[in-house]
C-alpha cells in the first residue's frame, strides 16, 4: 500500500450501503484513441492507467460506453489485475448505436453491452446518461424503472443519473428514482451552484459524484483559460463568458501569489463535505500521480484562506444577482 493510498478516505454514498473512495477516476481520457499527432493513449496505456490509479488508492473509476474505448481498456484491466474493493460505474443511454434511447430494452442492451465489454457480472452504479428531456427516462417500464429491474436482478448495485441538468436532478431525486447522481462542472474555485443541488441530494439519502472538478480542463491547461477557450470552444457547451472570465481572474490571482490554479482548485474540492466522490481524469500513470498528489496534499495555509475568504466574498455577489 502505497502513502498516497493511506490518506484518500473511503465514504459512504447512497442508501445501499456502497463504500467509495473520495478521489475516483473520471474514465473519459482513458477512451481517447492513439493519433499519430500524439494526441490519446494506446490500449496498454489505458489499462495501466487503471492499474496505477489503484495502486495509490484511487479505487473508484467511472466510464460509459460514449467514451470511446474507455470501457475496453477498463476492462483489459480487470480481466489482468485482481482490485479487490474496486467500485465502479457505468452509463446508459449514450451507447454510439442507440444514442438517446432510455426505453427499456435499450436501457438492458446498453448495460449488458457494458458488462460484458467491461468483464463483470455487475457494476456498482448504472448511471442514465445525458437525457435531453427527463420525461422519458421518468416513463413507467423505461429510463429508472428499467434500470431498477436490473438491479433487482443483481447487475448493477445503485440506480444513478449524470447529467447536466440541476432541474433534471432534482427531478429525479423528488420522484425517488436515484440512489445517486453524478453531477459535473459545478462544483470548483469558479462555479459553486452544484452545491445546493448536492446538499439536496444528501437531504434525501441520495450519493454524490463530482465530475469535471477542473470545467473539462479549463482549469487544469497550465495556460490562462482565456488562451484555453480559444483553442477549446467546445468549452462554451458548459460555461459561458462570465465562468471564463471568472476563471481568468482566477488565473491572474494564482499567479500573483506563484500557487497552482489547478492544486488549489483540487484543495478546495477536496475539502468539501459535499461531494462523496470526485472525478479525475487521467491518460497516463504520471497524471493519475498528480491528481493525487494534489488532492492529498495542500497548498500555503495564507493562500488557502485568502483564496476561502475570496470565493465566500463571490457567493455573497452571486446570491445578490439571483
């Protein structure tokens, strides 16, 4: 056991008694295909990335079969590696050949497709995944009831949602159709409106994934993220131009007082008792070390509490405008 492993703590999440571990692996990196331009990772790369992120506790991953070859590489691990007390989850919905689809043959295809790519008999959580509307996956036969027969079945643990959505989470908490929900992109130095959605959640026993802790990298470049959004537009798909140019005077801060953006960004996360797990997406073993090393271990005691009474002084701002 390795010294990072030690100080990653185990919660509870949700109301069947599943135990995980407070940092996981976000497993879309691990999807990516190898390019010539260097870009992605090879088959062999993604399966050690698994088996290091293990090895120094990180001992949740989470995929979904729209993240490309995440769930064969994920699974060339298991088969390999023996991760006693592994959780994992999975996603419905997205599949490439029945995208957007949450009836309920569709939701039995997508998880058994997942099973047996991946090599298990059952995953820990069944997430639907992405719904563009939430009246589907509510329809009695379909979308959550579907997925709670295959639970009663035993192939998946906890029934879950990952999307976007506040109002859709919500939703899905009021009609008690979850046992956890992985919510992303909300909950970081920038943005904090995932908070009440996550205090919601535990008010009604429901488990919480964090994923995107770093806003899909925004946060995380090493570069100014007015720089990053240049190159990324596809980050407008999340944030708009007020996160941006939160995130830049973030950038323009953490520089000033020569911290990481990205290791204080992790340290706040980290610090809270919303989230039972945080995703972290990793292509390699060295960035899977990083993640750890910076959810494990903090920054300047001053800088942190200046950087705390700054984002108490945003939230004020940001509860005036609404």
């Amino acid at each position: 056991m390795g010294k990072a492993e030690a100080v990653i703590e185990r919660r509870e999440c949700g109301p069947n008694g599943l135990v995980i571990s407070h940092l996981g692996l976000g497993g879309a990196a691990l999807g990516r295909a190898e390019e010539p331009s260097g870009v992605g990772i090879s088959d062999e790369e993604g399966a050690q990335t698994l088996a290091a992120a293990y090895s120094i506790g990180v001992h949740h991953v989470d995929t979904s079969p729209a993240y490309g070859q995440s769930e064969r590489r994920i699974g060339i691990a298991l088969r390999r590696n023996r991760f006693e007390g592994l959780t994992l989850s999975t996603k419905v919905g997205t599949h490439p050949e029945r995208r957007f689809s949450y009836a309920g043959a569709d939701v039995r295809w997508s998880l058994e497709n997942s099973l047996a790519v991946l090599g298990t008999d059952y995953v820990d959580i069944a997430l639907i995944h992405d719904p563009p509307d939430i009246e589907p996956v509510l329809a009695s036969g379909d979308g959550f009831d579907a997925l709670k027969a295959l639970r009663a079945e035993g192939l998946c643990r906890n029934v879950g949602l990952g999307v976007h959505s506040h109002h859709f989470h919500r939703r899905a908490i009021e009609a008690g159709a979850v046992d956890v929900i992985l919510t992303y992109g909300d909950f970081n130095i920038v943005r904090r409106s995932g908070a009440s959605l996550m205090r919601y959640a535990r008010q009604h026993g429901v488990g919480v994934l964090l994923g995107s802790p770093m806003m899909h990298g925004l946060l995380a470049a090493g570069t100014s993220p007015e720089s990053v959004v240049n190159t990324r537009p596809v980050l407008f798909t999340w944030y708009d131009r007020a996160d941006i140019a939160r995130a830049q005077e973030w950038w323009e801060w953490c520089r000033e007082r020569e911290v990481s953006m990205r290791h204080l960004n992790m340290c706040f996360v980290m610090s809270s008792d919303l989230p039972d797990c945080v995703l972290t997406g990793a292509q390699t073993s060295s960035e899977v070390a990083t993640n750890v090393r910076e959810a494990t271990s903090g920054v300047d005691e001053s800088i942190l509490r200046e950087a705390m009474d700054r984002i108490a002084i945003q939230d004020e701002e940001d509860e005036k405008r609404e």
